[in-house]
C-alpha cells in the first residue's frame, strides 16, 4: 500500500464523515444519482433531495420508465438541468441496451450519457472495487498542492498529469477501494479546503510542497472570471381564473427542458418602463388579439434579478388576465390549475413567483 494511500485510509477511519445517507452505498444506481447531485451543487443541498429522488425513482427500470416531466420537476432547483436530463437518457441506455444492469469497467461506463471518467471512476470504485481514482474538484486540488501545480488546472497537460498523479496513490488492495475513494472526497472536502485549509493538523503537510513553500493558498490557480454579462426579459402571466399558461422551454440551452412563463428573447439592452402594444408582437405564437384586450388592465411587476453562473438576468412578469382558454400547441403550451403548478419542473425564479403569487391571493 502507498504510504500517501495508508494515511488517508487511517484518517478516514478517525476523521471521516458519517451519515450521509449515499456512504457505503454499493448500489451503482443510488452511486450514480448521488455522484451526479454532487457535480456543482453543495451536500446540504443535496441530501434531503437525493432521498426524495431515489424514493421516487428506487432504481433505473423506474428511472428510465419515468416521463421526462416528471424527472425534470423533481430536479427542479438543483440547476444544471442537463444533469436531470442526461439521467433520464443515460437510465434510458442502461435499461435498454444493459437489461438494467450498469457496466464495470470505467470506459464503457465513461460512454454513457452525463458520465465523465471522475464519475465512471467513482461508481467502479464503490460498487465494484476496481482500482481507478477519482479526480473531482476536491482531488485536483489536493494533489495539485501536494506537487505544487501552479499552473492552470484546466489546461490539458496539467489535467492529464493530475489524472496520473491519481491513479500513482491508489491502494495496492482493490477491496479498499470504497473507503479510499471517499476518504479522497472528504479530505478535500474537510481538510484541504479551497479557502482556509487546516494545514495544521493536515496528515500530508510533510510531503505538501505548496505548504512547504508556503503557497497553498495559491494554489489551484485561481482565473479571473470575466464580469457577469446582464440580459433582460418579460415574462407573461396568463390567468385565466385559477388556471396558468406555461411554456415548454427548448431541451438544449438556459432551463431547458422546464416548464415557464411564455418569455421575451434575452436582450443586452432592453429597459422597460411601460409596456407597449408592439412589445406584444414577439409572443407571435399566441393570440395577440386576446392579449392585447388584456393589456390594458394587465399589471406589470417590478424587476426581478435572477444570478446564473455567467450571466445576470432582470426580468418582469406581465399578470394578463383574460376571459377564456384559449387552444394552444400543446406539444408546447399547457394550461395548468395553480394548485398543480408544483407538480411540474419550473425555473427557480418562476416557482419563486407562483408561491408569492398563491400566498397573496390565496
């Protein structure tokens, strides 16, 4: 055994975490969900929706059979939404082309859709003892500092040496595999922090370069992000007594796959201070005429602000109430009761609204 391997088993033991409810979970279907909840979003997050995705969906035959509005609607708010949709067509794989069963080996699992070589690494870690490491944001940064990488992780060469540095520190035994793997995560998660990292009682400080050379804070290299573009939009509201028109977002792009609002195109420069008649026009797929004998007793909300990672949107919703259904694309368009809007997958920001909606007219 390694002696980098052997001192992280031991500290696991003492130190590690306990009671997350997907730790010592064999089942590669619960390693799955639980891996791809975890890209990008905090474990406090996940925990309570995990159990409640897993309760719904107990394993991928569910999964797969699952409509995608459903699969949507229980992963609304977690964002990143091609995760959810990448799930649903990679347990869609699995249970077709696999009867059920998922693959052992890192690169057949690598090919599936939404799982990259950390994930396929991790499920034939914990499921299946085979020896391939992980390299998640919290390993890079680990090994990164241990060697003192202080270049730009994300470029391909240091990726590549991080990923052999990895694989160099595995445990000779393939059966402590599942405790290595998330010994790795809750070391980095614990100890080697990206912001004030417990370097004192670190069992690695001896062998870290970066502590040594007293550059751990340093290090991953940290990019500076180019400033939040800000875009602007309107969203219509339309009620018909208790009933609300939503619309079916592209699959690809921004929410996609969700249900939300009929909405304006994203514009870099729109300030809207009274909506015009013409402001109407773009919503082409609706009947205008019924919505422009709403417009003059619609009601136009104060701008909301919505945060995504590289852009910041300022949106208003436009309440048009009008007096009847009327017919839509219902490949596109659904008309739904407000008591059975939480049923559906809705952009955080417009199931934010509906509450605030349902509580002040309730």
């Amino acid at each position: 055994m390694s002696q980098f391997s052997k001192q992280l088993l031991l500290w696991y033991a003492q130190h590690g975490r306990r009671g997350l409810p997907w730790q010592n979970e064999k089942d590669p279907y619960k390693v799955w969900i639980s891996e791809i909840m975890l890209q990008q979003t905090q474990v406090s997050t996940v925990k309570d929706r995990y159990l409640q995705f897993v309760s719904t969906f107990p394993n991928v035959e569910d999964l797969a059979k699952a409509k995608a509005d459903e699969v949507m609607g229980l992963w609304a708010g977690l964002g990143y939404y091609t995760r959810a949709r990448n799930l649903h067509a990679c347990a869609k794989v699995i249970h077709e082309q696999y009867q059920g069963k998922f693959p052992e080996d890192v690169v057949s699992l690598s090919q599936l859709p939404g799982i990259g070589r950390s994930t396929a690494a991790a499920i034939s870690a914990f499921c299946f003892q085979k020896k391939n490491s992980i390299l998640d944001a919290n390993v890079k940064r680990l090994i990164g500092r241990i060697h003192a990488v202080e270049e730009d992780f994300k470029k391909k060469a240091i990726n590549e040496y991080l990923w052999t540095m990895a694989q160099e520190l595995l445990p000779e035994n393939a059966r402590d595999m599942p405790a290595y793997t998330q010994a790795l995560m809750d070391y980095g998660a614990t100890v080697c922090t990206p912001r004030n990292p417990k370097c004192s009682t670190c069992v690695f400080k001896k062998e870290c370069r970066a502590y040594q050379q007293d550059k751990v804070e340093q290090i991953p290299k940290r990019i500076k992000k180019t400033a939040s573009k800000e875009v602007r939009s309107v969203m219509l509201c339309i009620l018909v007594n208790n009933q609300v028109l939503f619309n079916l977002r592209p699959p690809s792009g921004i929410w996609g796959g969700l249900w939300s609002f009929p909405e304006s195109s994203w514009d870099d420069h729109l300030e809207i201070k009274s909506l015009q008649l013409q402001t109407l026009e773009e919503f082409h797929d609706l009947p205008l005429s019924i919505l422009r004998k709403a417009l003059p007793k619609a009601t136009l909300l104060a701008p909301r602000k919505h945060v995504f990672t590289h852009r910041t949107l300022y949106f208003q919703i436009l309440i048009l109430k009008v007096k009847h259904v009327f017919d839509v694309d219902k490949t596109r368009f659904k008309w739904v009761n407000l008591s059975e809007v939480q049923k559906l997958g809705l952009p955080t920001p417009v199931n934010q609204f509906i509450q605030d909606y349902c509580s002040v007219n309730s």
